[in-house]
C-alpha cells in the first residue's frame, strides 16, 4: 500500500499536474522493479486533507492509468478513503475506521 501527496499537499503544493502525475508513475515502476512483476500494488489518497481534493485523487487515478500502460501491470489498483473532517493527524478512532474500510478492500481484491 502506497499512500501518496498528503504531505506534498499539506505543505501548500498545488501541482496536481504532470510533475507529481509523473514522480508518481517512475515511483511505481521502481516499486514493481525492486519486488517484482507479481507484486499487488495499493494506491490509495488517505482520510486526512487529501481526500477532500478531487484534483489530487485526480492525478493519484492518472498516474496508475499512465503506470498501467506503460508497464501492462494490471495488479495496480486506488483505493479512497473518505474524509476526516478533523484537524491534525488520525486520533486512534480514525485509525480504526481507516483499518476497517482497508482490510476488507485488501481482501476482496485478493480474493481472500
């Protein structure tokens, strides 16, 4: 599972464009070159200020698409969690929710 751009975003970055589009592919081609063409990859925008974005969420589904092209990797999946609406990072309840909406995804897609 790889959770991308909240902190480029609660920085103040607002490239949601081809730069970070593009990181992001060359980021995931490294990943899938370090632990093989078998590798089941998690994409996903986490519940704190990013998945308020449309555009982040936007450029995170961009980039696995590019990925999936250039590499025929179809094991390469987004997954969104809604947002948290509270200031600061996940209180342990949060955390729970996160867990509770991630494992069942993780399942299913595994066929667990």
């Amino acid at each position: 599972m790889i959770n991308f751009f909240q902190n480029d975003m609660s920085v103040g970055g607002s490239d949601t464009g081809n730069l970070s589009r593009d990181a992001y592919v060359n980021f995931l081609k490294d990943v899938r070159l370090k632990y093989g063409e078998n590798i089941r990859i998690f994409c996903v925008a986490g519940n704190m200020s990013l998945s308020s974005s449309t555009a982040w969420k936007q450029a995170i589904t961009d980039a696995v698409n590019i990925f999936k092209t250039d590499t025929d990797h179809t094991a390469v999946e987004t997954l969104f969690f809604p947002f948290k609406a509270t200031g600061g990072h996940l209180r342990i309840s949060e955390q729970q929710a996160t867990a509770d909406a991630l494992v069942p995804a993780i399942k299913t897609r595994m066929g667990w």
